[in-house]
C-alpha cells in the first residue's frame, strides 16, 4: 500500500473543498449572517492546516499506484469530504449534533437528498448554498475535478485510470478521448454548459436567481434537496416541466452527449440502456397517471406530476412536487422499482443503473438458453457488441453485495421502531442516493427520528451507493492495509 500518494490524493480533495466554501462566505457577508460566515471561515482553516499536514507527510511520494491505491483513496476521500464539509454546520449551530450534520453533508455530496431537518428554511442562504453546493460538487465526483483541473505527469504509475474506475458510475469505465485527464475534462465541460443551460432556463421561468441556483446544483448533481419545506411543488407548473426535462437529461450517460457533438447519432439512437431508460419513463409516467388520476383536477395536471416524480425518482433527483405517500398502492410498487433500478451508468443519476438489469437480464436468457442447449456457445452482447465475461461476472458480485448490504442495512435500522414501509425505503432510498421514502421518511417528511446507529448506517449506505459499494467495502478489509 502507497500511503503516501493516498495522503497527498486526500491532501488536494481538502483543499479544494476548503477553496469551494469560499461563495458561500460571500453570501454569507452580503446577507449580514456573521455566525455562519465564521463557521466557515474556521472550517476553511482547520481544512487548510489539515490539507497542509497531509502534504506535507507526502511530500516524496512514490510514484507507485494501482487499483487498490485508487479504491482507498476514492473511499477515504468521499469520508473526509463529508467529514469536514459538515463543520459549518456543527460549528454555526444550525444542525449542532455531529451526526445530523454528516448524515446530512454525506446526503448533499453523494446526491441523495435524505435530509435530517424538519424545517429546512431555517437555515441561513449561506448553508442553503453550500447544502445544494455539495450536490452538484459529488454529481460528477470529486475525483474526476481532480483530474480535469490538475494536470499529470506522463509516468502517474495508473493513478487516472484508477480514479477514474474507482469513482464512475457503472459495470465499466471507458475513455472518451486517449488522455483521461482529457475525458474527464470533457465530462464536466458538458456538465457546466448543462447546469448552466438549466439555471437559465430556470430564471426565464421567472424564478428567483438564488431558487435557480441551488435548484440547477440539485438537478445537475440528480441530488434533490429543496430550499422551502415542499421541494417544488409551490414553484410554478413551467419551472416544474423545465425541472422534469433537465433531471432526465442528467440521467443520460454523458457519451451520449459526446457522441451527439461529434454527430456521431447512429451510437445514440442504437444505445440500449437509453432506450431502456427513456422507455421505463415513458411506460412508468403513464401508468402512474392513470392510477392516480383521481387524485388531481385534469389529465394534464395528472401527466405532469406523475411525469416529475417519475423522472425524480428514476433519476435519483428526489425533488418532489406532490406527496407521493398518499397515492395507490401500485403506484407506490412502481416508485419503489425505479428507485432500484436507477438512471444510467455514466450519468450523474443512483441506483443499480439500467444497464446492470440489461446486463442480467441477458445474462440470464443466456443460462436458460445453456440450460436447453448445453454445448452451444452464447456472448451477452450490449449495443451489439460482445461484453466481456469479467463484466458479467462484476454485475453478478455487485449484486450480492447490494442485497447483502441492504438486509443488514434493514435489519439495523428497524431497531428504531418505525414501519416496514419506513425502514426498507429509507434503506432502499440512502442506498440507491434517492432522498425521500414512504411513511415518517416521505416526500414530506425526514430522518430526524432515527437514532445515531441508524444515522450512521444510513450515511455509509449513501457513501457506498454512490461509489459503487466496493470502494466502501475495501477499506474494512485486513488486506488492504498491508504494506506491500
């Protein structure tokens, strides 16, 4: 184990962070909110100083870095994002229990969206920035910042590709380009030109520029928390549908977009998970609206909040812009599916992604066909292309460690004492980085009547899905540790 590139990887996440909080001090200053403001001006500083140790224990650094190396640093530096990115809040008072504060600052930076407040417009705009902030900072990854903004030296001994693998969503990791700082640079420049492209539309929609703001951040990260008590249902129908239309956009894979700017439309439109996801929200929005339509005054009212929280919940957004706790059962089962089954893989969307159920589905007309024809010789194929095996079998073990870790995510957390309902979709929502569940943790509820246990397994939970789980599991394993 290279610890000494981890410690200088970790060094250069902190700092970053540090430099990150600096918008929200000038909303803080402007607003008069002086508390606030020395929060994070004191968290700035215990990062700075902290980021500078680390710097300097790595100061001569080997060059050495494999998959382990890139696993640990993925899972150790998603830890202290949170770790010190909950400070402000500790240290202003505005969440003052330690554990809400992570809970909560986990939930911003893996895009859940599962909040612990019960009043959320107490908070000061400054929090409310650096809250939504955090979404659209953990949307694409950290990791991948790092690899867009700072260059790499020829000879990096593996540490894009690592990174790289060890932070993106998704079965498989390809390159855009032949450099990987170079992909990961494309990435988040079509990243920005969206989020921009959804803020303005936001603020032709009237919306106030901050509302806009802290909305495109939870859009473009498909994070969710809101900055008023009811998310976005009190915005008007138009900001509504723009809201809609950018979270689906988010759940795309972002090679499509690179395919779409070199005119490359003939991969888009034959993109099977695409097909998949835009096919599950089409069928999934009508069923919905016909099952719910009693609950609203027309079908084009209908159509649109069942067309929201579809692309909410598909997505992992979590906005919400009705109560969808109070709607039908089988409207509920249909909720709670896509809450499993996610966006696609490469986008900034949770969830088991679509192309892991493409993947097991064929894998799994491959061993019927095996079953009737045993000496035949079958490929999974996606897009028409053969994947390789070492892929297939991959899905297979992510999901044993996604039910495994769901189960006993259950089971710990049902110690509380709420309703089946509440615990399986808290566990299912933190797991999957969707933010609301059914019952006490709703659209218009929250988590703050889980106990700090819970908290805790929840908060490793998002931590997990949004790294893919094994980047987590990794760092309690004894052979990770060992010093080659």
């Amino acid at each position: 184990m290279n610890y000494k590139i981890i410690c200088k990887i970790i060094s250069q996440i902190l700092a970053i962070e540090a430099a990150l909080m600096l918008p929200a001090v000038i909303i803080g200053v402007c607003d008069g909110t002086s508390g606030s403001v020395f929060a994070f001006l004191l968290t700035m500083a215990i990062t700075f100083v902290f980021s500078g140790i680390l710097a300097l224990v790595s100061r001569k650094a080997k060059k050495g870095f494999y998959a382990r190396e890139g696993l640990v640093c993925v899972g150790l530096g998603w830890v202290f994002l949170s770790v010190f990115g909950c400070l402000p809040f500790v240290i202003s008072g505005e969440i003052p229990h330690f554990v809400d504060a992570l809970f909560e600052t986990a939930s911003g930076f893996t895009t859940t969206g599962s909040s612990i407040l019960e009043n959320v417009e107490a908070l000061s705009r400054c929090m409310l920035y650096w809250r939504s902030f955090s979404h659209w900072l953990g949307g694409m990854g950290v990791l991948v910042f790092i690899l867009a903004v700072i260059p790499k030296s020829k000879d990096s001994g593996g540490f894009s590709l690592h990174l790289l693998r060890a932070e993106s969503p998704g079965p498989d990791v390809g390159k855009l380009m032949p450099k990987l700082g170079k992909t990961a640079l494309t990435l988040y420049s079509i990243y920005i030109a969206l989020t921009v492209a959804d803020f303005i539309a936001l603020i032709i929609a009237k919306m106030p520029w901050f509302d806009a703001l802290c909305t495109a951040f939870g859009t473009a990260g498909t994070g969710g928390f809101g900055i008023k008590a009811d998310s976005i249902a009190s915005y008007s129908p138009a900001i509504q549908i723009i809201t809609t239309v950018f979270m689906l956009l988010f759940g795309v894979n972002f090679n499509c977009y690179y395919w779409l700017l070199l005119r490359n439309f003939r991969s888009v439109l034959k993109n099977e998970e695409l097909r998949l996801y835009l096919g599950s929200f089409a069928v999934a929005t009508a069923l919905i609206t016909v099952n719910t339509l009693r609950f609203f005054s027309s079908v084009g009212e209908g159509i649109r909040h069942a067309a929201f929280q579809v692309a909410a919940i598909m997505t992992t957004t979590g906005f919400a812009t009705t109560d969808f706790n109070l709607w039908p059962a089988f409207s509920k089962a249909l909720i709670l599916a896509l809450m499993i089954m996610g966006a696609c893989a490469g986008s900034t969307g949770g969830g088991f992604k679509c192309v892991r159920v493409l993947l097991l589905f064929k894998n799994l007309k491959r061993s019927i066909k095996k079953l009737l024809h045993p000496q035949s010789v079958e490929t999974v194929r996606i897009d028409g292309e053969p994947v390789r095996e070492s892929i297939v079998e991959g899905t297979g073990t992510y999901l044993i460690a996604y039910v495994f870790i769901a189960i006993a995510s259950f089971l710990i957390i049902s110690i509380d004492g709420f309703s089946v309902e509440a615990n399986l979709s808290a566990t299912i929502s933190c797991l999957n980085n969707i933010g609301p569940g059914f019952d006490v943790v709703g659209p218009m509820g929250s988590f703050a009547g889980y106990g700090i246990v819970s908290k805790l397994v929840l908060t490793l939970d998002m931590l997990a899905g949004r790294l893919e789980i094994f980047p987590i599991l990794v760092l309690f394993s004894k052979r990770t540790w060992k010093v080659n």
